[in-house]
C-alpha cells in the first residue's frame, strides 16, 4: 500500500568517492524520491568497520522507514499531537542505534565502529532532520546558503565556547573529533528539527569530506550555478573537493524542490494541524 508518492514535487541526486588519500570509501547514502527520503553517513573504526557501521545505519534507516510508511503516512498526526515522520524517525534511529552497537560488540573486528547520520525526510511541505556527528544538511533558499544542522564536534564545541574563531578552526588539527555518533553507545543523543519547505529550494546533505575541501561561498556558488542540472552538480561538487585535495572520503546528496507537497486532501497532517492552530492566534 502506498501512502505517499512525492517522485514529481521533488528531484534527487547523489555522488560519493573514495577521495585523493583514502583507500576505501566509509561513506553511504540511499536516496529514495518516491519516499522523499534522504540518508548519508559518514563511518568511522578499525580495517572495514567504518563502512560496515555507515552502511548498516542508511540499509536500516531507509527499509525502516519505508515500511514504517507502507501503512502510515508521514504526515499523519498521533494522539500526542506529534507529528508521524518524527516519531518514526526518532524509533527507527534508535534502533539502528542498537544494531550497530550490538554488532561491535558482538564481533572483535567490528569493535568501536561508528558512524555519523544525517536523515532527511520530506513530507507535507516540511522536512524532517535527524543527524549525529558530523555530517551536515544545508539549504540553498535563493541566493541565501544556511547550515541547518550543527555540528556535534570538538570543533564545535571550541568556537561555541570562544577558544577559536570559525577561521581559526579551518586549519584545525581537531577536524574529525566527533563528540556524538551512532552505535558507540547503548543509546545515542540524536538531534531533530523540522523546517518548512518552499519550491525553489535545494538541499545539500554531505559527509565533512566536501565541507572541509571546500570553502561555504563555493558551495553556494556550484549549488547556484549548476542546480538545473542536479547529477551535474553532486557531481561537480565532488570533483571540487577532491581537486583541494580530497583528503578524505567525499560524499553528497541534493533534493531540490520541483513543486508544493501538501498532504493529500481531507488528510490530517502536520500542515493540517498548523493551520488549525493559526485560526486560535
């Protein structure tokens, strides 16, 4: 049964590469437009175990998901008034969580792997973010690039507390020091936020491969210029960091909004509820 079919509102494309240094690529990302679902990560452990962990975390995510939406949409409201699409990734995060978790713990080789995430979830004219470690998520709105997620790093954390400024930070030795990642821990400190959505909009999900290569104007500008022509651009992009040196795994994934989404009508979804709530002030 199919709940939601978003292949012509939204457009995706995506391109990861081992970089100029890295023998393996640790990076995953499944795309699935029909679903409006967006997953990168980004692996990290001993010989094999980054990649085991990374792609473990976008295989459960995504098939989680998708049958989590075979028989409910995303959109859909819950008795506690919590909209569907975030409390389905709250649960199927967590239990991706576990399983990687499980998995380092139960095989010697697979002790201390890791991965960052970064989940996006399109539905009802919203989106829906999950994201640990690293990884980022960004929207090109017009000619105004933003960072939606933060990053949860030791680098983060030095210019949130003023011990360097964001320039100092660029020749930071402390680059890949991730302060949260999924399947370290028997539970994992996952961030979610949700943001409107507007046709014209370009969102950029990327491992730290392409935003350490690259500085946030040039990014902004490939988005601006090569956008008409998304598997050009995710492609392009990549090219980009390796060509600053590549020194780590680089992936992306771009969605750009073709059109509006709203929920189907007489469905009561988040948008729905939004707009009851606009009539009561």
């Amino acid at each position: 049964m199919v709940l939601i079919d978003l292949s012509a509102a939204i457009e995706m494309a995506f391109c990861s590469d081992p970089g100029q240094v890295r023998p393996l690529n640790e990076d995953s990302v499944l795309v699935n437009q029909k679903l409006g679902l967006a997953v990168l990560a980004d692996g990290m452990g001993g010989y094999n175990a980054g990649e085991v962990a990374s792609g473990m975390a976008t295989t459960v995510v995504g098939s989680e998901l998708a049958h989590q939406f075979d028989t409910r949409a995303p959109g859909d409201l819950l008795e506690s008034g919590q909209v569907w699409a975030r409390q389905a990734l709250i649960d199927v995060v967590a239990r991706t969580n576990a399983a990687i978790y499980q998995a380092a713990q139960s095989q010697s080789q697979y002790t201390g792997m890791g991965t960052t995430l970064v989940a996006a979830q399109f539905y009802d004219d919203h989106l829906a973010v999950a994201h640990i470690g690293d990884s980022r998520l960004y929207r090109l709105r017009g000619e105004e690039l933003k960072q939606l997620t933060r990053d949860h790093s030791l680098l983060q954390e030095q210019i949130d507390n003023g011990m360097l400024t964001s320039e100092q930070a660029r020749f930071s030795l402390n680059k890949n020091l991730v302060t949260r990642a999924l399947g370290v821990e028997p539970t994992a400190d996952v961030e979610l936020n949700e943001y409107d959505v507007l046709p014209g909009d370009v969102y950029l999900l990327c491992s730290d491969g392409l935003n350490d290569m690259m500085e946030d104007e040039e990014i902004a500008l490939t988005l601006s210029t090569l956008s008409v022509n998304l598997p050009l651009c995710a492609m392009q992009l990549v090219q980009q960091a390796n060509d600053n040196g590549g020194r780590d795994n680089v992936s992306v994934i771009l969605v750009k909004i073709k059109e509006a989404f709203p929920a189907p009508h007489g469905s009561h979804g988040a948008g729905w509820w939004r707009r009851v709530q606009s009539w009561f002030g």
